[in-house]
C-alpha cells in the first residue's frame, strides 16, 4: 500500500510540474482546445483550432495583405500540417460528403448567397486556402479573388486541390464534418 500512494504522490506531482511547465512555455499548447465558429450559409461550423499560444498571438497581430495567389501542393500540407489556414472546399456538398481535406470548411461556390456576408465570424486577417477539383475547375480561384474583394487579406487558391491532395496520399474524411 505504501508503493501505491508513493506512486500516486509520484505521478501527481509530476502532473503539476507538466502542467505549470506548459503554461509558462512559449511553445505550450491550451489543455482545451478552442474552437472557432463560423457560419456557412445558415449553418454554424466549428473549427478547430491546434495551435500552440504564440502561434495564436502571432496570428491574431499580424497583418498581411496580398492578392490572391497560388499556394502548391507542399505548402498546402505545410500549413494542413501546422493548423495555420482555415480550408475551404468549393466543390459541391455531395462531393465534399464523398471526401474531402480534414477540417475543411464546404462553401459550395455555385450556391452561395452574395446578398449576404460571408464568413462573418472571421478575422480579416484569417489565412484561406480555397480549392475544388483540381486543373479542370477554377472554383477556388473565383472564391478566393471574391474573399479578397470582401476584405480578406491572407487568401491562397490550391489549384491542385481535391485531386492532387489524393494522388500524394494526404489525410482524407468523409461525411458532413470537417
């Protein structure tokens, strides 16, 4: 019984130590991972955000403004990788239901209401990434050229997309979720 509660000692302590050691680093991650919500359509999404304090920060201070380009298959997994774009799949909602990039957002390009605002809840500042298809369709390119006009600063168009984010064997999800 005395190994046992020496044990239990043990590991609290070390728990306690973890947890003050990663609130005071700068590279900690928040122990709840928070959420932002944001309306596409009628329809609120939650979308999580995995990034560590200073990533955060950093995010929400600086303030880039260029016009919409092309971001490559690399730097689009780069940035899948690091939680640092928010997705957005242009292709229709069946096709997105049969497979699309995690955590990416659907906002079906033909089916979008220009008499209201999009993507309110966001951050001007927010990093975009659009795609569709691939090479045969230019639906993210129009998405992205239509966020920068509304105000968007940090827009990119994954010309690849859906098709070329297959072929490499990258991370993949069905159904209505991001």
């Amino acid at each position: 019984m005395c190994i046992f509660r020496r044990s239990l000692w043990t590991i609290f302590i070390i728990s306690i130590v973890a947890l003050i050691f990663n609130r005071l680093s700068p590279s900690g991650i928040p122990l709840i991972t928070p959420f932002r919500i944001i309306s596409v359509g009628e329809n609120p999404v939650k979308i999580p955000v995995f990034q560590t304090r200073d990533q955060l920060e950093k995010h929400s201070t600086e303030s880039v403004f260029h016009a919409p380009e092309e971001i490559d298959l690399a730097d689009a997994h780069k940035h899948f990788q690091h939680y640092s774009a928010i997705f957005i799949d242009t292709r229709s909602v069946d096709e997105y239901r049969k497979g699309h990039i995690p955590r990416a957002v659907s906002i079906p390009l033909n089916s979008l209401d220009f008499s209201q605002e999009i993507l309110p809840e966001l951050s001007r500042n927010e990093r975009i990434i659009s795609y569709c298809d691939g090479e045969d369709c230019s639906q993210s390119i129009d998405l992205a050229i239509m966020l920068s006009e509304l105000g968007f600063n940090d827009v990119y168009f994954f010309f690849g997309g859906w098709t070329e984010w297959q072929k490499a064997g990258y991370p993949i999800t069905t159904g209505d979720r991001p």
